[in-house]
C-alpha cells in the first residue's frame, strides 16, 4: 500500500487517538515539572502511571481477593444466633383423650361402682382434649459451626489460586509490551524529528543567503527582480513549512505525555540520541526467537492451565463430599419476659457429619466436564493459530526492516548528492553562468531528497520497534 505523508511529516499519523485524551490545564494554576528522560525512563514512569496499566495492577488485587473468598470456602464458618419469640396465642392442639382410659382402668381395679351399684365399664369412646404446649415468651442463645471436610471442587480451586494470580499478572505485562512499544515508536521519532528541523533550518539559512546574493546581483544590474521575489516566496514557504513541523512535533510531545500518564503542563525533554548505526544494530542478531518469549503465548498457555483446572473441578463434583455441622444452643421458655432474672435455661446441642454421594443428575455434570474440554480445546486452537501469526508476523518484520534499512541507506546517499548538486548549481548561479531556473531546481530536488530521507528514518524506526516486538526482544 502507497503511503502519503505532507512534507515528510507522516510519523505522527500514530498518535491520532492520543491527542483526544488531552485535558487543558489552566497556566496559572499549573504547576510545572521538568522530566528529562530517556526511552527507558519513559517506559518506566509509563508502567507506573499509564491508566490502562493501573487498571491491570487492580485486576490483580482483585484476583487476590477473589482467591481470599474462595479460601473462605475451606476454613470453618462459625455463627452466633440470639432470639426471642412472643407468642400472644399459644397454639392449641387436639388430642385423643389419653387420660380418661387411665383413669377409668384405676377405678376398674379397684373395684368402684357405679351409682346402680354396678361395676363401672370401660367406653368405647373417650373423644379429645384441647391442650396448649409452650409459653409465651420464648428465647434462644447458640452458637453454630459447619466446616467441609471434603469437597473436590475447593481443593481444586485451592489449587488453581496461584495460577489465577499469574494470569492477572501476566495481563500486566502484556498491556505494559503495548505500551512500552508505542513509547518506543513516539519517543524515536520525535528524537528524529530534530534532524528533520535541523534540515528545515539550514535549507532556510541556504534561501537567507541566496536571497542575500541574489539581492546583491541585482543591485549590480544583473539579475531581475522577479529573481529576488522568487526566493522569497521560496524562504516564506519553508519558514512556514518549520512552524507547521514544530506544531506537530509539539502536539506528538503531547501525546507521548497521554501515553505515559504524564500531566500535559509538564515539560518533557528527551535525552537519547539516535544514528543510523544504533538503527542497524541488531539486525540479524535477534533473528531467532521462540514463542515462549512473546507476552501474548505467556498468556494463552496460563489461560489453558486454569481451564484444564475447571476440567478437574468438575470431575471431582462426581465423588462424594464430607462436611461437619454442630450447634450449642441455649433456650428459656417463661410466661412474662423476664430471661435476666432468675430462671432455667436449657441445653441444646448436636453433632451431624454429612456424607453427600452424587449419583445421578441428568448427566448435567458430563455435559460440564465436556464443555470444559472443548473450551481446552478453543484454546488450544487459538495457541496454533498465535504460533502461525507469531511466525508470519516475524517474517513481515523482518522483511520490512531490512527494507527500511536498505531505503534508509539509499535516501541518505541521495541526499548528500542532491546537496551536493544544489552547492555546486548555487555557485554557477552566483558566477552567472546558472539560471533562476536551475537553481529553483536543485533546490527543491534537495528538499525532496531531504524528506525523503527523514520519512525512511521514520520508518526504519517503526520497522525495528515491530520487529523487536515479533521477535519478543523488545
């Protein structure tokens, strides 16, 4: 795909998103700090302060708190319990009437008659009797223990704590790679964006002084004055080319401070340099990499331990699980509420061990160790498919910064010569043996030359950061 850029100043085009999240800060009421970094203490003051980072961080603490619920699973739960009931009708119940039979079987016994001085008989029916049992007031103190002593599914996720903790760890660092690429990408360039004002600034002292000659040549009557206006329509278009570069380069410094976190009304000064042999070294050296190196396999293979967790999680839910109940209770039965004064309170305790033993549930166990599997499997897949776009993204790297290089080389041989050209065109010009025109010429080939040469800068920068960044060396 052809890439077009507006004088040479494409480099930026990254940081489309960033300039968004920037916040206005009132001058007078900011206080200013001066930062002086390099491109690792960049990065550094990112991962502490980047908000996607600090998101991550949490993510984190709240795995460790999540691990602290599911633990509370495996110690034991202890309650207390303080009740009082007030019963203003206490129930009433119907019973056969128990008591009659009884006493008629004493009389039978012993003989008694009745008032016609015959045996009394036994009925054959004695009804029901209306009783209340209970008071109305009522209170119960105790205390309740239940702990598992068992269960499949909690040792499992006792066990799968620590790997749950890495995979929020390894979140961390696969955010902070993304991170720390962007900055490398931003920082470099705007390091090379001084070569790219350097440039602009000694073509404009080249117009300063062809106009001052120019000016000189037509005072001795040998140039025109259109010769004069040419060259300083030429020295305002590249005065006005340098302010529209420095407002960009001011807006990427900018958003550079919204990657690492940094408030917009702090000064930022970037202190490493850069040459085209720090852009070459390493080349082929990082050539060979494995996918253990790369952030994003880290993570898929972690991803795969906990759910290969879940696989036996569920299959433990098959065996039975062992749990220990106990209750101490207290209970006072009064007729008036008056439980702090003097009275008897009465005891109540148990012991229950509870054996669960699963045998069937609709097959609804065999379908989650099934769809626990699969989901092993998602990943697995997903694992081949990272290894394919790990290597294709590898060799399009690799591809595209020997390219850069190779530009890079060429576009700086090509500038020197098209400066080269413009020197000696300057001095036929200035001997009067050169035209208007060929100087126009060779000056903007050289300008050509010169931006040429910034852009394939630019991109032999992004080309090495990405290629690092395949190759997992970053």
């Amino acid at each position: 795909m052809k890439r077009t850029r507006s004088n040479g100043v494409g480099l930026f085009m990254s940081l489309f998103l960033l300039p968004l999240a920037i916040t206005a800060q009132s001058p007078d009421t900011a206080k200013v700090t001066k930062h002086e970094f390099t491109v690792q203490q960049a990065v550094d003051y990112a991962l502490k302060n980047n908000v996607n980072v600090k998101n991550a961080l949490v993510d984190v603490q709240l795995q460790e708190e999540q691990n602290r619920e599911f633990t509370s699973n495996a110690y034991p739960h202890i309650n207390a319990s303080l009740g009082t009931t007030y019963n203003p009708n206490v129930a009433t119940q119907v019973l056969p009437n128990f008591i009659s039979p009884a006493t008629y079987q004493v009389l039978i016994d012993q003989g008694v008659k009745d008032g016609n001085g015959n045996p009394i008989q036994m009925p054959n029916d004695f009804g029901f009797i209306s009783a209340q049992f209970g008071t109305k007031f009522s209170a119960t103190a105790g205390i309740s223990l239940s702990q598992i002593l068992f269960d499949g599914q909690v040792f499992v996720g006792l066990m799968a704590r620590p790997t749950a903790v890495q995979f929020r760890q390894k979140n961390v660092e696969v955010t902070g790679e993304m991170i720390k690429t962007n900055i490398y990408k931003i920082y470099y360039q705007l390091v090379v964006s001084k070569t790219q004002v350097e440039l602009l600034d000694a073509n404009i002292g080249l117009l300063e002084k062809l106009l001052h000659d120019t000016k000189i040549i037509y005072e001795n009557g040998f140039r025109e004055q259109l010769d004069v206006d040419k060259v300083t329509v030429q020295l305002a278009n590249l005065q006005t080319e340098k302010k529209k570069v420095l407002n960009i380069i001011s807006n990427g410094y900018y958003g550079l401070k919204v990657l690492m976190g940094m408030p917009a009304s702090d000064e930022l000064v970037l202190t490493d340099k850069l040459t085209d042999d720090q852009i070459k070294e390493g080349i082929l050296e990082s050539s060979i990499y494995k996918y253990e190196d790369r952030k994003e396999y880290q993570y898929a293979q972690i991803g795969k331990t906990l759910n290969e967790y879940n696989v036996r999680r569920y299959k433990l839910s098959q065996i039975p699980t062992v749990a220990l109940n106990a209750t101490y209770a207290k209970n006072a039965q009064r007729d008036k509420w008056n439980f702090f004064s003097k009275g008897d309170w009465f005891t109540i305790s148990n012991v229950n061990l509870n054996i669960s033993i699963p045998i069937f549930n609709g097959f609804f166990t065999k379908s989650k160790i099934a769809q626990a599997k699969l989901e092993v499997r998602k990943i697995e897949n997903q694992m081949e498919a990272l290894k394919l776009s790990i290597d294709n993204e590898v060799e399009i790297a690799k591809n595209n910064f020997r390219t850069a290089i190779t530009t890079m080389d060429f576009q700086k041989k090509n500038m020197e010569l098209a400066e080269k050209v413009y020197q000696q065109t300057k001095k036929k010009y200035e001997l009067g043996t050169g035209s208007q025109m060929e100087i126009n010429t060779a000056q903007t080939d050289m300008k050509t030359a010169q931006t040429n040469y910034i852009t394939a800068l630019y991109d032999a920068i992004i080309a090495k950061v990405d290629f690092m960044k395949a190759t997992g060396k970053l």
